[in-house]
C-alpha cells in the first residue's frame, strides 16, 4: 500500500482511507485515556488525562493504584496494547480488528489480572449521539498502515511543537494528546483571566470546559479530520477571541481562517508539499500566535525568549 509514501517523513493521511480506522482509534484511546481520569489527581486544564507521544506510539502518563504504579501504551510499531506495572508485571494485548466492546472488556480484564481493578465512565466523550463502549460493536477496523502513519505524523508534528514551545517562558502545556477531541496540542497562556466557556461540547460536563478555558490561550495542534471536515489539519486559535484576529494576516499561503471551525487551519497536505514542511509549519504556528497576542495585547516581551537561545545567557 503505497509504501514509498509511508516511507516518507511526512506520509500521507488521507481521511478517506482510514476513516473506519480513525473512528474506532478514536474509541480505544478514549477507553485507555479514560483510565487516568479514574485514576490520576486533577491537574489544571485537564492535563493529566492527556497521552504522551512515545518512540512507539502513545502512551498515559504514569499512575497509582494503592502502591502500585502503572502505565498504559499504545504500540503502533508492533501493533500491541501494553499494560507495564512497576515491578514489570505486564499484560499485551494485539490491536487488530475488533469491535470496540470487545477492546473494552479485554482492557479492563487486564487491568484486574494485574490487581487493578478500575472502572471508567463508559459513555464516550466529545462525540454526538455516543453508543458506550462496552455495548458498540460496530466500530471495529484496525488497519495496521494507517494506525502507523497516524502515529508517525504525531512524532513530527510533535517535533516542530516541541521548537515552537521553547521559544515561551510563560505558563504552556506539555505537547499532550487529548484523546476526547482526537488531537496533538500545546497551548501558550497570556496569564490573564478569560471570560467563563459557553460550553456545550457534546457529553463533556460544561465546568471541565471553563475549567479548560479559565485564563487566556493561543493553542494549536494537528487533528486527522471527521465526517464533518473529511481531512487532516493543522489549526490555531485564540480564546477569547480578540477583535480582527479571523481576518489577520498569517502565513503560509495555503493557511486560511475557517468560518465553520472558527480558527485558523493548515491543511496537512499543503504543508507536506511545502519545499519545507517544518518551516511552513512553523511560520503558520508563529504568525497565528503573533495574531493572536498583538490584537489581544499579551506582554510578549515577558513572555518570550529568542529562538535558539539557551536560558543561561
């Protein structure tokens, strides 16, 4: 299946042909990134139910049960779920066709063989008219390529991310993975209040919005695309919005602000077919983030630092 294409540092996602795939991936990372949110302390913005990009795939931050300390990892070179206690008790389990119920039950039958008996809220989370996952046998597809290419498409974006955080000395998230909206992001904080979130995400509890949105972001990230908008995407946004940012000037070229996602997008395949895709991803990353903090006056001169410029000198 085109394999000089999957070879490629960038390969290519089209939407359409892992859209099976993508929708159940969706699911069973709701169902392991559920498992940190039953058993994790909060931490602000929701930041500890998030996945870690890994060397193999994506991965739950470490967790506690009574005395015991574990991680879960999705391994999408070897194509296997990884549970890894601390005194290296594992359980792996294949990930291949399978209906999301049946991934559900085999994720918690391992969790209790390990002596970790943990239950999760069932009923997925951002996604309208959601069937739980321990009654869904329909979303069921693994294609072995395309779960690859996703994770591979990850670590790049992950990299460029990574440069770009740097460059910000104030309050930023990790690059995280949120499983509930299925993407890659790190947000940059201006250190001010922001108005209270309308809320209304579907099956995401209004507080855990505001909570999200308490204080205000310029956040980016890279999202695969869904039935609404058939196709991969880089995006940037600011909450709350400051007057003029839709109509900026931003670059590259092939960036726009869309009116139906209300933030400003570069599509994944117009950045792969730049003479440098990091560099057109970063020019969208940091002209959108300059639109964002000039017309919503953030102190960028405390909140900076020159590029490649270690904190020492």
């Amino acid at each position: 299946m085109m394999r000089s294409d999957a070879s490629s540092q960038w390969p290519a996602l089209p939407y359409g042909s892992w859209r099976d795939t993508c929708g159940t991936l969706h699911l069973w990372l709701q169902v392991v990134g559920k498992i940190p949110l039953a058993l994790c302390p909060w931490i602000n913005h929701s930041w500890h139910v998030a996945l870690q990009p890994t060397a193999r795939g994506l991965a739950t931050r470490l967790m506690s049960y009574g005395g015991k300390a574990l991680q879960i990892e999705f391994d999408f070179v070897e194509h296997r779920l990884i549970v890894r206690l601390a005194d290296d008790a594992t359980r792996s389990l294949p990930l291949e066709p399978q209906s999301t119920a049946s991934f559900y039950r085999k994720v918690m039958s391992a969790l209790d063989e390990l002596g970790v008996p943990v239950r999760i809220y069932t009923t997925p989370s951002e996604l309208p008219d959601p069937v739980p996952f321990d009654q869904d046998e329909v979303h069921g597809s693994y294609d072995r390529e395309y779960a690859n290419r996703y994770w591979r498409v990850l670590v790049q974006a992950h990299r460029v991310f990574e440069e770009f955080r740097a460059r910000f000395i104030g309050k930023c998230s990790p690059v995280h993975y949120f499983w509930g909206s299925a993407d890659l992001a790190v947000t940059r904080f201006s250190g001010r209040t922001a108005p209270p979130h309308p809320g209304g995400v579907p099956h995401l509890p209004d507080w855990v919005a505001r909570e999200a949105y308490s204080h205000e972001v310029s956040s980016a990230g890279f999202w695969a695309g869904g039935e609404q908008h058939p196709h991969p995407i880089f995006y940037s946004y600011a909450y709350p919005e400051p007057p003029g940012f839709s109509a900026a000037k931003i670059a590259p070229q092939a960036a726009y602000f869309s009116d139906e996602l209300k933030e400003f997008v570069l599509p994944y395949d117009s950045m792969r077919a730049a003479p440098s895709p990091e560099a057109a991803l970063t020019e969208f990353l940091q002209s959108t983030y300059e639109a964002a903090t000039e017309l919503g006056s953030w102190d960028r001169q405390a909140l900076e630092r020159p590029a490649n410029v270690p904190p020492t000198q």
